[in-house]
C-alpha cells in the first residue's frame, strides 16, 4: 500500500527566503505526482503536476522534481513571500491518489 | 479550465440529521467522481469513487450506508451523510475525472465545510 509522507510537517521562515519542502513516497510505480495548496478552509489548488517520465516542472517561483526511483519529490519555492502562507500538499497517482498529511507553511513579513 | 463547483460551501448542522452535498463539473461530463474527506491537519482521504449509473465504490472503513453516494447524471455526484454526528464534522472535497480526459486528470472542488452540533 502507497504511503506518503512529508516532511517537515511545518516550516516558518522569515520573507524573501528560499525553502524546500519535502515528499516521499514507498510505491515508485505511479503515474504522476502532483504538489497543491490548500488555504485553510478551501479546496485544492494544483500547483505543479510532474509525469512519471519527468524530472522537474517549474512555474514561477516554484519548482519540483522528481526521483521516482528513491521515491522522492521536493518542492522549491525561491523568494518566500507572506502570500505563501498555507499548507502544501503532495499526492502520488497510481491504481488512485494517495495524499501526504502536508507541510504547514509560515512566511513572516 | 476546468470547473468544478460544491454545495453548500459549509453547513452546519445538528447531529442526527442528515446533510446533502453536491459535486457538480460545469463544463465537461464526468463519469467518474471521486469523495475525500479531510480532518484537521490530517491528509486527505479518498472515501469512495462515484461512477455515474452504478453503485459507488466505498475505501475500507467508510460506511456506505451512512455516507450514501448518487452520480445520477454526467455532471453531478451527491454525498448525503446520514444521521450526522459530531464526529463526521470535517472538511469533504470532491473531484471529477472527465470523461474524455487523460486517465490522471482530475480537478477539485472548492470543499464543503460540514460542521456537527
């Protein structure tokens, strides 16, 4: 059974700092991995989708890789701002989508 | 892109009633509807894959009869929690693979906020 996991499971930094949050997961057969963002008490917002056969995407400030064979995914996020502020979710899709319990992000102005 | 609307977007509710939530795509048919729930700060959980026509498919522990699923149409999937209790309060989040989309699309609601007191 797929497990995900991220870490840390929360993370302040000051504004204007680069940081990287981290996934991992146990299964490395999947289809995709995709990074979201949740504000609290709202649905998903689908950041970065990265295919099985891909290494990176990048939009923006942020950008993903991808190490599907130690089943690993960071996502980097360059020039921090107060707006960045939420919880960022990793999911892995194989037979179906399997969740981390999420990084809990904090940028002080 | 993609649409994909909830309602109501929070409700609250008193415990041992009984709550609908609707998952409706606005701009593409959806055979294929997936429900997940999310406690705080807790991942979220796949609860059933709703296909339009047919029974849903419920994850190990989710109580169908309690959580009853109908996608009676190609664009709306309902959850209906049946007699509430406070230990259902939780965040339920719907997403839609269409029809005609590649086998890993999915799009996500907005989230209904469902309260029990």
């Amino acid at each position: 059974k797929q497990e995900v996991t991220q870490i840390p499971a929360a993370l302040s930094v000051p504004e204007g700092e680069n940081l990287v949050l981290n996934c991992s997961f146990t299964d490395s057969a999947i289809y995709n991995l995709q990074w979201f963002r949740q504000d609290p008490g709202k649905g998903l917002t689908s950041l970065l989708l990265i295919q099985s056969s891909q290494r990176e995407q990048t939009s923006g400030r942020l950008n993903a890789s991808l190490d599907k064979s130690s089943g690993r995914s960071t996502l980097y996020i360059a020039a921090s701002q107060p707006g960045d502020s939420a919880t960022y979710l990793c999911a892995v899709l194989a037979n179906d989508m399997r969740f981390g319990a999420g990084t809990r992000l904090t940028v002080k102005p | 892109g993609a649409v994909v609307s909830q309602h109501p977007s929070w409700v609250i509710c008193k415990s041992g009633t009984s709550v609908k939530i609707e998952c409706r795509s606005l701009d593409f048919q959806a055979t294929t509807m997936f429900w997940y729930r999310q406690f705080p700060k807790q991942s979220l959980m796949l609860m059933a894959t709703s296909n339009e026509g047919s029974k849903a498919t419920y994850e190990q522990g989710v109580e169908k009869d309690k959580f009853l699923i109908n996608h009676a149409s190609l664009t709306l999937s309902t959850l209906t929690v049946t007699s509430a209790h406070p230990e259902d309060s939780s965040f339920y989040i719907c997403s839609v693979h269409p029809t005609s989309g590649l086998p890993y699309e999915q799009y996500f609601g907005p989230g209904t906020r469902l309260t029990v007191t």
